[in-house]
C-alpha cells in the first residue's frame, strides 16, 4: 500500500504546484517578501500610510460551484472569489494588499486547480493586489468526483482617518448604487433549483430573454468595484458603504447604517436586469423573498450627503441615484 493507492497522489500536486508558480508570481507587488513555496507569505507595510489599520476578509462563492462543475467553466470561479473579498474590505475603505486562497478536493486534478487560480491571479492583478500563498487539499471521499470547495482570505489596509464605517450617516443622506454584472455569488441555490428542477433545463439551454444560455448568464464574473470607488476613496465624500451579497439590500444596507436610521428605495430609478425577472416569474417569487435572496442589479451602495451626490454621481460611471436615509 501506498499514499497514491489511498487517494492521495503528491506528484498530481506538485504538477498544480508547478503550475500554479508562474501564476502567483505575476501578480507580486513590492510589498511581497517572500517566494513561492514558503511555509508563510510574507508582505512589508507600505511605511508612507499613517496610522494603517488592517481590514481582513474571508468568503466563498458559495453553490455557484455547482454550475462551474456542470459547465467545466473554472477561471470565473476564481475571478469570483477574489473580486468579492475585494469588494467586503472595500466597503470599510481599505485597499487590498494580498490575497491567499484554500482549494480542496477528493481527487486534485492539476488542470483544473491551473485554471481555479488563473482566474484568481488575473482578478489579484486587477485589483493590485499579490496572490501571496495558499493551500491545495487533496481529500479522497469527501468530495464526490470533479468536485471541489475554495475560500479566500484578503487583507487590506486603510489609514485610521479614513476608515469607512458609516458612523455619521444622518437622515437626508442620499444612497448611489452602482449595478452588478448578475447573481455575483449569492442566491444560487434558489436559482438553481428554479432553473434545474423547476423549468428542467441544462447548462447549455439557451433562453432567449437572457440573450444566451443559462451557463453564460449563471456564471457572470462577479464585479470588483475597486476601479470604480477606489478613485474617489480620498475625497471625503463617502460616509458609508455596503456590498450587496447574501442577503440582498434588504439585510446588508442596514449594516452601515446607524441605530435609528432606515432607507426608502426609488424602485423606479433603475431597470430590475431581465435574468431576476426571469427567475422571479418562473419560481413565482414574492418581491420581499427576491429582495432577500438576490442583488436585483445592486452591487455596492455607497451613502453620502445631499451636496456630495453630484459630484459622486458624476466620478461613478453607470451609477444612480437609489433612494435616501430617512
């Protein structure tokens, strides 16, 4: 008997190794210290922030694996999970400095592991910040076959001045919204029950109302909106921000926002994006459960006074007006 014969195969995990080395190395900043390979990532502190705070993050992309799997499709997967950690430290004001991911699965396939953080590396360089280490677990019998599980944890700083953290949002406060790109990474599991058990179709049908297949539609990349935000970090303008994830606006708006304070929504400012719809007519879903479930079209809102709104409006492109703090 040996490990091979048990599950375990090294040599298929110094291939993804292999692989994987090229990729995490072009995505190094200058605050990497350390290589490929260490026991522990190493990352300096840029000296010129005064008063840094670290903002950390850990998260997942949730069953949207499933659909990967069912449409071999893996690189969005990994694009996915660092663009919404970005997304959950961005919302406190913080920059991302480094990124580390844990992969799992029964039977480690190197292929797929190359693509899983190819799109991780792609996303890290994206948003400026460095794969700086992670871990592949090869797990025989707790994976059912070409499956897998992945986490990511990010790290980011912000200057204590300037942390976001909604504190002075007051009624009269107005609400930007910018769109997301589709479900991101949150409601999957309703959605697929409602698109492969309910209406019956398979990863490759395609749906005229969503202009393409379900598989396409499915695994939209989920958006990083550091392009968009980070510009506008520095001038003062937002009090609060809140990432649309699971939950929806229903429950994570409330999260930046002061006891005492709520929000009235506009539902005439912007278009509910046809793949919700689609969704919400064929599981026949209330609005409150849609609201709950999903994003609607509404991936970050940031929270600002009535005088900053223009200029706040105009420096976001595709952003609106979404309602108030009342």
């Amino acid at each position: 008997m040996d490990y091979r014969a048990s599950g375990v195969d090294i040599d298929a995990g110094n291939e993804a190794v292999r692989r994987i080395k090229m990729l995490a190395r072009a995505t190094y900043t200058p605050g990497v210290v350390s290589g490929v390979g260490s026991f522990g990532g190493l990352f300096a502190m840029d000296p010129s922030i005064e008063a840094p705070v670290l903002v950390a993050s850990a998260d997942g992309v949730g069953t949207k694996l499933k659909v990967a799997f069912m449409a071999g499709v893996h690189h969005t997967i990994g694009a996915d999970l660092v663009n919404h950690c970005v997304n959950d430290i961005l919302v406190q004001g913080a920059r991302p400095m480094f990124f580390l991911d844990y992969l799992a699965t029964g039977r480690l396939a190197p292929e797929v592991a190359e693509q899983i953080v190819r799109g991780m590396a792609g996303a890290c360089r994206e948003n400026g910040c460095a794969l700086l280490g992670g871990e592949t677990a090869e797990m025989p019998g707790f994976y059912q076959a070409g499956e897998y599980d992945v986490a990511g944890f990010i790290v980011g700083v912000v200057p204590r001045a300037k942390i976001i953290d909604g504190a002075g949002v007051v009624p009269g406060d107005v609400l930007i919204a910018l769109p997301s790109t589709g479900l991101h990474t949150n409601g999957y599991s309703l959605a697929r029950r409602i698109v492969f058990e309910v209406l019956k179709l398979k990863v490759d049908s395609y749906v005229e109302e969503l202009g393409g297949t379900v598989g396409d539609a499915l695994l939209r990349t989920h958006q990083s909106y550091l392009p968009s935000i980070g510009p506008v970090l520095d001038k003062g303008w937002i009090k609060g921000m809140a990432h649309i994830t699971g939950g929806g606006i229903t429950e994570n708006l409330p999260r930046t926002l002061p006891e005492g304070c709520r929000f009235s929504l506009d539902r005439g400012s912007w278009t509910i994006p046809p793949l919700f719809t689609w969704l919400q007519r064929a599981g026949h879903l209330e609005d409150a459960e849609m609201f709950r479930a999903f994003n609607m079209g509404v991936g970050l809102i940031a929270v600002c006074a009535p005088e900053h709104a223009p200029s706040l409006l105009a420096a976001l492109k595709s952003s609106w007006r979404l309602g108030v703090v009342t």
